[in-house]
C-alpha cells in the first residue's frame, strides 16, 4: 500500500478561496498565485495544490474544494499540515462537504479492478456505517454498487479493462466524459476510464487531519488488497449493527492495518459504530470467569481474520 499513488479532494465550507491557498502555502511553501477562477500553490518541489469552487457547497464565496497533486505514502505528513492549516484559516465541514480519494489505476488491469469492486461490494454496509454516510449523499453523491453492474461483471468475467469498461456503462464507451452520472457512486470507475484513477467517494467532509490519515490508509489498504489477491467474492456479508466494531476491525486487520503504526487509523475507523472492537457478541469465557467472552469466540465465524491481529490487542484505549 505504501507504494500506490494518490490524490485527495478536500470540500470546506467556512473560508474562502484565497484564505485557504494562503494556508497550503504556509504548510508546503512555494508561491500562491489565483484569480476569481481558483486559486494554485506550487510547492517548493514544483507540485501543483489547487483551490476550486463547487457549486454543491453551501458556503458560497466562503467555500472551496482543496485538490493536492499526486501525492505519495511520505506526503503524509505533508497532507496532515495542509489540513491542520486549512482548518487553523477558518475552513470546517457540514453536510455539504465530502472528501474525494483518488488511487493511481496504472497498475490495476482487468483482475484488480474486479477484486476491487467484489470486496467492497461485500463489506459496504459496514464501510458505509463505519463512514457515517449519510442517507442524502447515499442516495446522491455516493451511491452504492450498481446491482446492475455488478452482474455484469460477474456474467462477464472480465479479462481485459475493456471488459471492465462496458460493465460499467453497459455498453462500449471509448470516449468517457467526466460529468458520466456513473461517477456518482462511492465507488468510481467513470474516474478510471476517463482519467486513470479509480475515485473513492464515500467520506464525509472533515478538517481532521488525523481522520484524513484515516481515510487515505483505508483506500490504500484497499487498493493494495485488491491487487494482491487472486480471487474476491463480492457476496454481501450480514450486517449486524451490534457486532459491527468488532466485523470491521476484523477487516481491517485482513487489509494489514495491524499493529501500532494503524492504531490511530483504527480508533478513526471505528469509532462510530456499536459493539465491542474486542469481543464478538457476549458469551461468557469457558472457564467461567464470568467475562463478555474469550478472545477468538467468535470461532469459526471470524476464520483466519480474525486469528490476524489478535483480538486481545486494546484498540478502543
């Protein structure tokens, strides 16, 4: 994962065009330079930091769209400043803002995008609650996979993009355009064949830089997942609001965000749903010391996941 590239769009609302270039140049250096259009940085490594308008934000002149050039795993730090920045000039989320994470496609061919869309397609409601997607930008901005196109692709078995490309549109389309009403979906490949990046669209908006982190570990996670496996199965999995800390943190570790490193990441990820990140349901400990449960009870239900991390490890702390 630490060797895919990215970029981020950042909606804010709260700070205007301008404050919020002068912010990225305080926390990348270089040289801010715009007009009434936009606003761009160039960094002191000759990179482009964009500040745009959109029209779906709901604070007018005081709004704007950060959009970072392609970005590495080392950037992190980098990207974590432009948000603290930004924030620290005013800028805030509401309900109108969203964050846009985008994954260098170069090295996905017809297999990885498949994988791709198989194993998000299983775990949506969980990523989707773990999110806090709301039901308006679920219905809108970040729709789920396409039943439609997920049969497709599945009757198909695709062994080239091309494949790919007419499940996705359900035809052939060799001249993509940007604004295709497919890109509305958490899920974007319209981004893939029109840009050469697959679009993650399902975080709300935030100025947490910590959250930010978040976000991006998890699509990497994803990306990388994705391309290292053979094979994915895009059946969903039951979702269960009462069990749904400890269904995801499983995942998670099945992504490789273990250990220490990922701790934060975790405590981000999961800090919105129900349940116990430790134990699976309640069942008291064999030897009947009266506890919620012994680590691993969930048995066969959690498989290897669950054996991967070690459910003993404290997360929520």
């Amino acid at each position: 994962m630490k060797t895919l590239r990215f970029g981020i769009e950042i909606e804010t609302v709260g700070a205007t065009r301008q404050q919020l270039a002068y912010a990225i140049q305080s926390a990348v250096g270089g040289h801010a330079s715009g007009d009434y259009r936009g606003w761009q940085v160039t960094d002191t490594q000759g990179r482009s930091w964009k500040v745009v308008a959109d029209a779906s934000l709901s604070g007018s002149s005081y709004s704007g769209e950060i959009v970072s050039p392609i970005l590495t795993y080392q950037d992190m730090d980098a990207l974590q400043q432009v948000v603290r920045a930004a924030r620290e000039a005013g800028a805030r989320a509401d309900a109108s803002t969203g964050i846009h994470i985008h994954v260098d496609g170069s090295r996905f061919d017809a297999k990885g995008v498949t994988n791709l869309v198989k194993m998000v397609h299983k775990q949506e409601r969980l990523l989707e609650t773990a999110l806090g997607v709301s039901a308006a930008r679920l219905a809108r901005y970040c729709r789920p996979i396409d039943a439609a196109f997920l049969q497709r692709l599945e009757a198909r078995r695709p062994r080239t993009l091309q494949d790919v490309n007419e499940a996705w549109y359900g035809r052939r389309n060799s001249m993509p355009n940007r604004y295709d009403s497919s890109r509305y979906h958490g899920l974007n490949l319209n981004s893939l064949f029109f840009r050469g990046t697959i679009e993650f669209r399902y975080f709300n908006g935030t100025v947490h830089a910590g959250e930010v982190k978040a976000y991006v570990q998890l699509v990497l996670a994803l990306a990388a997942r994705a391309l290292a496996s053979k094979a994915a199965s895009s059946k969903r999995r039951d979702f269960n609001p009462a069990t749904a800390k400890y269904d995801f943190r499983v995942f998670l570790l099945h992504l490789g965000l273990i250990g220490e490193e990922f701790k934060t990441a975790r405590l981000h990820l999961l800090k919105r749903l129900e349940g116990s990140a430790a134990w699976k349901g309640q069942r008291r400990d064999r030897r009947g010391s009266g506890g919620e449960g012994t680590p691993g009870s969930e048995g066969a239900q959690g498989g290897s996941d669950s054996a991967q991390g070690g459910v003993h490890e404290a997360l929520a702390a």
